[in-house]
C-alpha cells in the first residue's frame, strides 16, 4: 500500500512520501494536465458526500466547469476509475433506479482527503504560464510569405475580440448565480484573453518593422526557412 500523502507540500520536502510508486511533486507534475478533473471530483465528494458517476457529470455541467476550468465534462467517468484505482475514492454502495443499470456510489477516503488538501495547495500556490507555440513561428517565418503576416495577425485580433465578447456575455449570464470566489474565477479567464488581446494589438502595430527587419536579415544572407512550396526535386536535409 502506498503511504498516505501528507497535508502540505512542505511535508513533501521532508519525506518521501509516495502515491503509486511516485512521490507526491512528481504525481502532481505527471498528472498536471488532469489535476483539475482529481481536484474536482475528490473535493465534489469531500463536499456533497457520495455519489455516483452520472450524478458528478450533471454536478459538474450545473456549474459549467467546462467554461472556467480544463475539464472536459466527458472525462470524469475516466477520472473516477483512475481514482478508485488508486485508493483515493472507494466505492461505498452500488444503486439501481428503475431499468437503468448498477451504479457504484463513490465516498472520498481518506487518503483522497489528504490528496485534496495536497492539490489544493499545489493549484494555489504554483503559477501557469505555458509557452505559446505561435511565439516560436513567429520567430520562423517563412521568408517567401512575409505579405501574408499582416492578414495572419489581423485574423487573430479579430478571434480574440470574437472569444472576448463571447465570455463576457457569458460571465453577465452567470454573474447572478455564482459565489464571490467564482466570480472571481470567472473574470480571472476574461482578464487573461484581454491581456492577450492587447498584446496582438501591438504585435499588429509592429508588423511592419518585423517583415521589415525579416527582409533584411533575408537580403543580409540569412538562410532562409523551407516553404512549402520546393523546386522539385529539392529536398532538405
């Protein structure tokens, strides 16, 4: 059996606490992409007691996580197996209503409640900022499609306007059923597309100096990138 996970991450730094095999920095760093979805689920049933599947997936679209967090509605059947497997939940009851199959009832163990405490304080205190792939093309641009930047970045202010209309009228929608911190969570997602709408707007000020300067480089003798349009029979090696 694995050793329970301590209540706070400090522990961590003082034992070598395990969760299947892996100590909790690496469980948390290895399931990064669905803590979300374990932090959900576990403090769901930490919250509102037992419950079976079905029952978290209508929870779960009641308060529109899709809309303010990473999780994916769909993958919580999934999240709960990965989690019953590893101790975090345990199935308490199976129910049946009418003609509708079983359905195992899930509680949080105690294990779970430690992890809880765990991811709770790992999500609060780690900062998220993952590279944006487009900054790497943007540093590649294909020599021979410089005139079509311009269009490239317009299309993308343009998207972002568009996605920020969009969750603004969504979070008015919501504004009148949400608690103060999910309100906050809300705008938290608003703020960040108006940041990054801003930062277009520059970036689409500055794009003739960049094509400018790409030119010249070009002109200068740097190797141009391949396009994807090659003489034929070229090839690169």
């Amino acid at each position: 059996m694995p050793r329970a996970i301590p209540l706070t991450l400090l522990d961590v730094a003082r034992q070598n606490v395990t969760v299947q095999n892996l100590t909790l920095r690496d469980y948390l760093r290895e399931s990064s992409q669905v803590s979300s979805i374990r932090f959900y689920i576990l403090g769901s049933l930490a919250q509102h007691g037992a419950m079976h599947g079905h029952q978290l997936r209508l929870l779960a679209e009641e308060e529109h996580v899709h809309l303010w967090t990473d999780i994916s509605v769909g993958s919580l059947y999934g999240a709960i197996k990965r989690l019953a497997g590893e101790g975090l939940i345990d199935v308490v009851r199976v129910e049946r209503e009418g003609n509708f199959p079983e359905r195992q009832v899930y509680a949080i163990s105690e294990a779970g409640r430690e992890a809880l405490a765990g991811i709770r304080e790992h999500q609060l205190t780690a900062l998220t900022f993952k590279p944006d792939p487009f900054d790497l093309a943007l540093t590649r641009l294909d020599g021979e499609g410089l005139d079509a930047v311009p269009a490239i970045i317009q299309s993308r202010v343009s998207a972002l306007e568009a996605l920020l209309a969009e969750t603004q009228a969504t979070n008015a929608r919501a504004l009148p059923y949400l608690t103060l911190s999910e309100t906050h969570a809300m705008k938290h997602r608003e703020h960040r597309i108006r940041a990054e709408l801003d930062w277009h707007r520059q970036l689409e000020e500055a794009v003739p100096d960049i094509v400018r300067d790409e030119q010249q480089r070009n002109d200068g003798g740097r190797a141009p990138l391949p396009t994807g349009h090659q003489p034929a029979g070229h090839r690169v090696m």
